[in-house]
C-alpha cells in the first residue's frame, strides 16, 4: 500500500520493523494482507506498537490476524472466522461527519474479516445492502474502525483498502476519496486521494471513439486470436475485472456485424474478413443445429456446450444471429450466411403464436414433448420487447430475403398485439430498457409499412423515452419493475427511479441503433436530435484507463449525476461494471458506424 500513503521508511516485513525504535514515528501502517491470508503479528511486536501507540501514534493496520487477544485488544477488533472474500456486500458509512453522511453506500472488491469490536469508533460496516445510494439500515460487520490508547489511536480496516492492488474496485470514486479527506482530516492519516484508474474521453469526434473501439477488440483480450478465427469472447466480467471466456453466438454476430461495417466504413478488406472469421467459427464448432430431422433444427446455441442440440433456445439471441446473418447475405451475397439465416428464422416462424408472440425460451424436450404446433396454436407469450422485438426485426430481414410475407405479416402482427396490450407489458429490467428494444421493430415496420398504427406506436415509444432523457443526453433508467430482484443473474443497475443512472447494456447502447433506425425511417428532425445527443453522450463517456481490458470500451452502469461508472451491481452475471464484447461495444459501434455510413439495416 506504499502508493497510497506519503512515508519515509518502507518495510518489506514484520521482522525488519521489530529492529527499529518505533517512538520516532508518527505514523505506523501495516498491510496484513499475504495473498489473502491475514498475517499474524508477534506478540513482541504487538508490545512495541501497544507502546507506540499509547504515547501518542497513530497505527493502521489493515487485514491483520487478529483471532487472539493480544491483537484484537490492539485493534479493537476480534474476528470470528478466517478470511472472507466480497461477492455482493457493500460498504456503509456508520458515522456522521463532515466528509460523508451516515447510510452513504460504497463498493470494494477483495478479502475481509467478520467480527465485532469492542470501545471503538466504527466509520465504515459492512453489509448486505440493496440500495444503490443509501441505505438506512445498520451494516452487519466493521470495516474500519478506530480504537483509542493513552495519546494516539488505532485504526483497523477489515477489508483490502489501501493494499488494494484492484484500486478502480473502490466505487464510486468521488466518495471514496471523501472517506480519504474524513481519514486525513480526522485522523490525521497521511494518506493519498485515489486517482481514478477509469476515466472517461469526454471525447466529441466520433471518429476516434470508433476507432478507440476497434482497438479494444483488439488489444483487451477480447479475442482469442486478433484474426477473428477463434470467435469473441463475452466480456470483461462485472466483479473480477477479467476476461469471462464464454462464447456465445449472439456475441459474435453483434461483432461480426461491426467489423463489416468498420470494414465499409474504413475501405479495408481486412475488418470485414474477421467478421467473416467470426462467423465462420460459429459455423465450424457446430453452434446451429443443422440436422433437417431434428426438433430444434436451424435454432442456435445459447453458449459454447458439449451438449450435440440447443437446449434452452432464447428468442433474442437466436433472432440476432438471423438478423445479422441475413442482413449481411443482402449486403455480400454469400449464400452460407442466407442458408443459415432463414433456416434459423423459419424455426422462429413456425413456433411463433397466432398473435405473433413467443415465449422468451423454449427448451429442447418442450419440443420434443409437444411439437411446434403446441406453440403455434398457444396464446401464451413473453409480452416483452426484451424479446419480442428483435424477433420481429429479424422476420423483417428474412422477409427483405425471401419475399415471404409470412415473415412481414407476423411481425406487424405481433408489434400491433404489444402496442394495443401496453398494460400487460413485461419487462427485465426498466420500462426505458424494453422500450428502447421496442423501438427498432416499430421503426423498421413503419419503414417497410408506413402503417398509421405503427406509426402512432413509434412516437408513443419515442415520448415516453425522451421524458427520460438526461440532460448529458442519456437515457435515465427509470421503472424497475422489481426493485428487490437483488443478487440474482438478471437485474437492473438501479432499484428506483431519479437514481441518476444510465444503463449501456440495454438501453443507451441499443438505441445507438435504433434510434437511428427511427431518424431513418421518418426523418423526423425532434427524433434526430435526440438520437444525437445519445450518439454524444456515448463517445463522451468511453473509457480510457491504461488497464488494457477497460481501455476504449463502455461498462454498463454510469452515473449521470457525478459522471463516472457506477450503478447498483447486484446482477451476478452482468452487473454494473461488465464490459460486454457484443451486446455493448459493437452494438455502439454499429451504430456509430451506420450513422456515419448514413445507412440503415433495411437498406
């Protein structure tokens, strides 16, 4: 922790201190932390500094052993069980001051104590909090704590704090830079503030956002191999800050869709061949089912799977594997992609609903139990744009291939049977989120229709998206339709409206291209403004970091009020701080792209 505190002698373990004559310090800090066990310290040392302190130091000491007396009479701090290390606690303030308000809520990633203290001041605890903000409920644990003795104090945390080495974990930045001044002020600690190890470009030339983009695909680790021929991995995972080394198909054809256009977009043969790449993986490990005589025939699999089929077969991803497949058919001419595109949204077709719904996920034995006609004469439906539109949009794609008006009429069917049944809309996470999903089915149905209902619809959408719209051009999240859905795989980065939060896993992101569908099918100027002030909120806000895996990419949760990366991270899977490779960076950069190519999906 020697980069976070002002020192003049550095010691590199106990036994060096125990030599010295400690009474010419002021100040003593001990990093307890030894690969996540806590170090214990010698009961003759323990003299020393019991000495030290009582004659007027100040001792910090961080993740020390302290299950014996001698140590947690010291600290004021007796821990219960060996260490722990953070999934989803947070940090609470505990004491009112100057520096922080009581209920205020912090995040940290690492290893801590649980335990109890006894004649101490608690200044941080720690618990199970689902609030985003503030909470007015007490913590379980301590996490720092300060004990005095005679003429100085000690100070204790239970938590990887200074010795930190995942320094950009300590969130939200700005308030933890308060507790720092409250430590310096205070306590007289002579600590550093925290320099933010992401930063955001508040970059207007879109160019060079595209390009900055580009290049974290390339340098991050996202890509097993640079070429493409290895496929995309996932993402930079929400909590441990690494590559999460999943393969999905949905992922790579959102990214084989950016490397195309980027290769239209900078006339260079070599990004659109990694998009070919990228497909052509999929393709070769067997991802679709390509068995004519098989129940799931032409669906895809939702991950990388020993299993031979698909099993649990989402609307959304198999329908973006389609859209792009068949939208890139129309722009190459490569049969492979047109072959395999339909297929998928012919599966699509025939276990779609007489209203034009379907469940969000069927699995292979409801197939096998039931057959397709089960779900074809089934009334049952997500009611959820999450996953209804881009089916829709997908159909809207076979339907410009095949000139089977199957596909168009389901798809206005359906999109009619959502905007007439409003009050019975599902959602996953926010109102905002699903809407922005709606509005790419709306907008390129009214292109291809110009019906006067769909139309109507659009701008019901585009209303209630714009109430939203923050100042700094974002699109707030707001209507969680489960605030206490806490710690589960699929949750929202916020719990309750005018929480200052914008959201680039499923809102902003999207309607980088949606938005921009809608400008394009109505050329409607209130439309264009806003889909601008999206387009620079999102350049503004990419991430430069010399950490290589954040550098020129977008976490999903951003806190508009206090501009920087923050949100409740309490979705397990894709919390608040992933960097997703498909979903979030080559979605925005796809619709940067088309913006700047002034091209649409549908042309």
């Amino acid at each position: 922790m020697n980069k976070f505190v002002n020192f003049t002698n550095y010691f590199s373990n106990i036994e060096q201190l125990q030599e010295e004559n400690l009474l010419k310090y002021e100040f003593i800090f001990i990093n307890g932390n030894d690969n996540g066990i806590p170090r214990e310290i010698p009961y003759e040392m323990i003299e020393k500094l019991w000495e030290f302190v009582e004659y007027g130091g100040i001792l910090y000491g961080e993740l020390i052993n302290c299950e014996e007396f001698p140590a947690s009479r010291l600290f004021g701090f007796k821990q219960d069980f060996a260490v722990t290390n953070r999934r989803l606690e947070k940090l609470v303030i505990s004491n009112e001051s100057h520096y922080g308000k009581k209920g205020q809520l912090l995040e940290w990633q690492g290893p801590f104590l649980t335990g109890f203290t006894f004649d101490t001041e608690r200044l941080l605890d720690i618990g199970h909090f689902k609030e985003t903000h503030r909470t007015e409920e007490e913590g379980l644990y301590p996490g720092i704590v300060v004990r005095n003795h005679g003429k100085g104090k000690a100070v204790f945390s239970t938590f990887s704090f200074l010795g930190n080495e995942q320094i950009w974990t300590l969130r939200p930045n700005w308030l933890w830079n308060d507790v720092v001044k409250w430590l310096q002020k205070d306590y007289q600690l002579p600590i550093k503030m925290i320099d933010p190890v992401i930063q955001i470009s508040k970059n207007a030339d879109i160019a060079k956002t595209i390009e900055k983009g580009v290049n974290w695909f390339l340098h991050s680790g996202i890509l097993p191999k640079t070429d493409g021929s290895l496929g995309v991995y996932e993402n930079v995972h929400s909590i441990r800050s690494d590559i999460s080394k999943d393969l999905r198909p949905d992922c790579h054809a959102h990214t084989a869709l950016m490397f195309y256009l980027y290769g239209e977009y900078s006339k260079d043969r070599k990004w659109s061949n990694i998009s070919e790449r990228l497909l052509t993986y999929l393709f070769k490990a067997g991802y679709q089912d390509s068995d004519p005589n098989s129940v799931t025939y032409g669906f895809w699999k939702w991950f990388q799977s020993p299993r031979s089929k698909p099993d649990q077969i989402f609307s959304d991803d198999n329908s973006w594997v389609a859209l792009v497949l068949l939208y890139l058919y129309r722009k190459t001419g490569n049969e492979e992609y047109k072959k395999r595109g339909l297929i998928t949204a012919y599966a699509l077709l025939n276990t779609q609903n007489k209203n034009g719904l379907r469940p969000e996920c069927i699995r292979e034995q409801e197939l096998v139990d039931y057959g397709k006609a089960h779900f074809q004469n089934s009334t049952e439906a997500s009611m959820n744009p999450h996953f209804e539109a881009i089916v829709h949009a997908a159909f809207i794609q076979a339907y410009l291939v095949s000139n089977d008006d199957a596909f168009l009429q389901t798809a206005y069917k359906g999109t009619l049977t959502l905007l007439n049944n409003k009050e019975e809309l599902k959602f996953m996470y926010s109102k905002t989120a699903g809407y922005s999903r709606f509005l790419l089915s709306v907008a390129q149905l009214y292109a291809v229709t110009k019906d006067a209902g769909i139309h109507k619809g659009l701008y019901e959408i585009f209303d209630y998206l714009s109430e939203h719209q923050h100042e700094l051009g974002a699109i707030e999240e707001a209507d969680n339709p489960d605030p206490e859905r806490y710690g589960t795989e699929d949750t929202g980065v916020f719990r309750l409206n005018h929480e200052g939060i914008a959201d680039q896993l499923y809102t902003n992101n999207f309607l980088c291209i949606n938005a921009w569908e809608a400008v394009k099918a109505t050329g409607d100027s209130d439309l264009k403004d806003f889909h601008e002030k999206i387009v620079q909120f999102i350049s503004s806000i990419q991430i430069s970091s010399l950490k290589y895996e954040f550098d020129g990419g977008w976490m999903r949760s951003f806190h508009l009020n206090r501009s920087e990366y923050f949100g409740n991270n309490g979705d397990t899977g894709w919390g608040a701080y992933v960097i997703e490779s498909g979903w979030t960076n080559a979605i925005i950069l796809s619709g940067l792209l088309f913006k700047e190519l002034n091209q649409s999906l549908l042309e």
